[in-house]
C-alpha cells in the first residue's frame, strides 16, 4: 500500500508552452507504455479474444481448416460450423463427417464413404468402402477390400488392385499387393519400384525408409540404397540428416547415407535450426540420464544436464523453434541456442501447461492457480517474459490453430468445448 502525504505533493503547472510539452510526453508515454515491443515480441498488452463458439453443447471440437469446424454433441451427433458465414450444419443420419478440401466433404454412414457438400448432399454417387483425404490432388479409395486411386475430379485414374495403400507422397504412392509386400507407384499407376518390403514410410525429399525383415535402410527413387548400413530403427531426414539406431545407441547419417555421427547415444532427437537434443545414462556417474544438444559435427553446443521434473511435469527435451527450445527444469522452462533460460519455470506467476510457442501471438499456454490449495485452475496466455498476454479466463486451454484457440470450460460438472477467435 502507498501512503501519500498530500502536503508533500507540489502541483505542476502546465500553464505555459514547456508544461504542455511535458503534458503531451506523458500522455504519449501512458499510450504507448501499454506495448512494448522487442523483436517480433509483445510483452505487455493483452490479446484481445471474443467468442466464436461458447461451450455449451459440445464435448469437442477439431479445426479442420478453412474456417471449418468439426463439434462433437454430447448426443454424439457432429456439427460442422462454417465460421466464414457462421452456419451451423447438422448431420443426424451420418456416422461421421470431415473437410476433404474446399467445399468437399467425406461422410460415413453404416462404414460406408462418399463425397458430400457442406449441406451433407451428396456430389457423387460413388460410395466406397474406405476413402483417404487427397493428397497431391489424388485420393486412395477402396472397393471390395482392394484399394485404387481417383483424381481431384473422382475420376479412377489407377484401378482396384492393391491391399493397402498410403497416400501420394513426392509424387509416389506405397502399395502392397497379394504377397503382402511394399513397392511404389507413380501417378500414372506404374510400378516403379517392385514389391520387396516388409514396411515403407512414405518419400520426403526424394527418400524413404523402408524395411526387409528387422532391418531398415534409405532408399531413392530409383530404388537404390542410400545407407551404407542397415539399422534397427530410424528417424526421417531433417535438415539433411537422420537419426539410426544399431546396436542399442543411436547416430545419425546424412543424405548420402554416410554415419556422420556415430551410433553412441542413448537416445536422439530429430535436428532442428542446425541442433540435436541427445541423451547419455548415467552420464555423470549417478545412474541418471543427462541431455545436452550437439551440431551437426556432433560437437557438444550445450553441455550436458539433469533435466529434472516436478508434481508429475512431464519430462521435455524440445526442439528449436525460432531459436528457443522447451525444457523442464522442475517445471517446464525455455532456454536460447547457447542454454540459457529465456523463461524459468517457477520465476513466472504462470506454470507453463504445454511446449509450445505459438509465433504469430508471441504466446505461450499457461496456467495460474486461484485456490491456496493449489487445486483451481484456470488458463490463459503469456509471452517469453513470463507476462500476461491473455487473461487466465478458461478452465482448460487446449491449443491455437491459425486466428483460433480451442478452449474448455467446465459446465455442471462436465468439461465442454468451445472456440474464441483471437485478435492482436
């Protein structure tokens, strides 16, 4: 509490030319002190949010894109909210329904697949009995137990004849035939690479693993082996490298297939912004795991820590983002690229809820508790300094998609979903 003494307190007078000036600074710096921007960050103003969808009546909801939303009633029946006309759109005789693309939907009914229109009219008389979201302008879709593709226009452009698919992918499809082997296909239906796989994962630039008996290796798209080795597990490429397993100890190999670093980790994490999160037991001699992030020379870039957690805190060893990765120290916390913490869990009145820092907002999801016993919570917003930038309003804040953050409120005695649009 501050006490004034009133006759301490000398008026100022803003009679003359400077007092106005001074007048006209003050009122500028009460303006302007509310936003203080540094970078790209905010760290004072709150955002500004208004209901789009209040909870009341669903127990969950996914954004699905283009202003669409899928909510699940209580009666278990699925709305789609059209948010770009704020239509809701009903749909009691379907299974279930989500956005394909643009103005095309897939309803099920009686595990039966077709294409629908927003008002759940159907645009093709086709019904299948399984239908994968397009992908690169192409469909999987199934009749009979065998599976074909359809182009953008439900046109069949590859015929009924493989017993699993994926989807198009760097313009190759994985297919399985009768044998139950993995080969893949181009977009005209031709075999380019033959059946021979036990497991494949899907082409990204230009490569894909794929597994013959318990071992994989990186092939290209001629079907070449990239790898120099096969590996008991391993990850998909990043920044041009990816993590392999042998032996029990993890590595890493380049886009050649050389092992750039060598398989002597417990346990490796994909690179991001030219660093690895790696992982070594009882690396100072105590029986505990130890982290530390490496280059991709395998140099030590932040050295190896106890990463510790408290009252059920999940243990985060995150990638980087924007120069900045999540880490719990007790608490889930943030450092830079050089290991030091931006943001101290504990330090803030906010507890962190999940490790995510969401660039378009400068924001972070964060909880405060509003009982001493520690038992009520309620979510909002803040920003690296650990300032408020949302007021804590909600009873569980779940994530923010695009202008849109899915939140839930608890509604006699049951958690419903709802949606507030968001506005900087």
């Amino acid at each position: 509490m501050i006490i004034r003494n009133e006759e301490q307190e000398k008026p100022i007078c803003l009679c003359n030319k400077k007092g106005l000036i001074l007048l006209l600074v003050i009122i500028l710096l009460i303006v302007f002190s509310s936003v203080i921007i540094k970078g790209n960050e905010l760290r004072a103003k709150n955002l500004e949010w208004k209901w789009l969808i209040e909870p009341n009546f669903y127990k969950d909801i996914d954004y699905e894109g283009e202003g669409i939303f899928k909510a699940y009633r209580t009666d278990r029946n699925i709305d789609i909210i059209d948010s770009n006309n704020n239509k809701v759109y009903k749909y009691p005789l379907f299974d279930d329904i989500c956005l394909d693309r643009k103005n095309i939907f897939i309803a099920i009914q009686n595990n039966k697949y077709f294409y629908v229109n927003i008002a759940g009219e159907k645009i093709l008389d086709d019904v299948f009995d399984g239908l994968f979201k397009q992908c690169e302008d192409i469909s999987a879709v199934c009749k009979g137990n065998l599976w074909g593709f359809i182009d953008k226009d439900f046109n069949k452009i590859i015929d009924y004849q493989f017993n699993k698919v994926h989807s198009f992918s760097g313009s190759y499809a994985a297919v399985m035939n009768k044998e139950l082997k993995w080969g893949f296909i181009d977009k005209s239906g031709k075999l380019i690479i033959d059946f021979q796989y036990d497991e494949v994962k899907d082409f990204k630039n230009d490569l894909v693993a794929v597994r013959t008996g318990n071992k994989w290796s990186f092939i290209d798209k001629n079907g070449n082996i990239i790898s120099k080795s096969y590996y008991d597990e391993l990850g998909e490429f990043h920044e041009g490298f990816a993590k392999v397993k042998s032996q029990g100890k993890w590595g890493y190999i380049d886009t050649q297939g050389k092992e750039i670093i060598n398989c002597i980790y417990d346990e490796a994490k994909d690179f991001s912004e030219g660093l690895a999160a790696i992982k070594v037991n009882n690396y100072f001699g105590d029986d505990n795991e130890a982290w530390a992030y490496i280059d991709t020379h395998g140099k030590e870039i932040i050295p190896f820590h106890q990463y510790s957690t408290i009252g059920g805190t999940s243990l985060v060893i995150g990638d980087f983002h924007d120069d900045k990765a999540f880490v719990t120290n007790d608490l889930i916390s943030i450092i830079d690229k050089k290991g030091k913490y931006i943001l101290l869990g504990g330090n803030t009145n906010f507890f962190i809820s999940q490790p995510v820092y969401y660039k378009d907002y400068s924001a972070i999801i964060g909880y405060i508790y509003t009982d001493s016993s520690m038992k009520i919570k309620k979510y909002g917003l803040l920003n690296l300094n650990g300032k408020e930038l949302l007021t804590p309003t909600f009873d569980y804040i779940r994530e923010i998609k695009e202008k849109y953050m899915i939140v839930e409120n608890l509604i006699e005695g049951d958690f419903r979903c709802g949606v507030v649009r968001l506005k900087k």
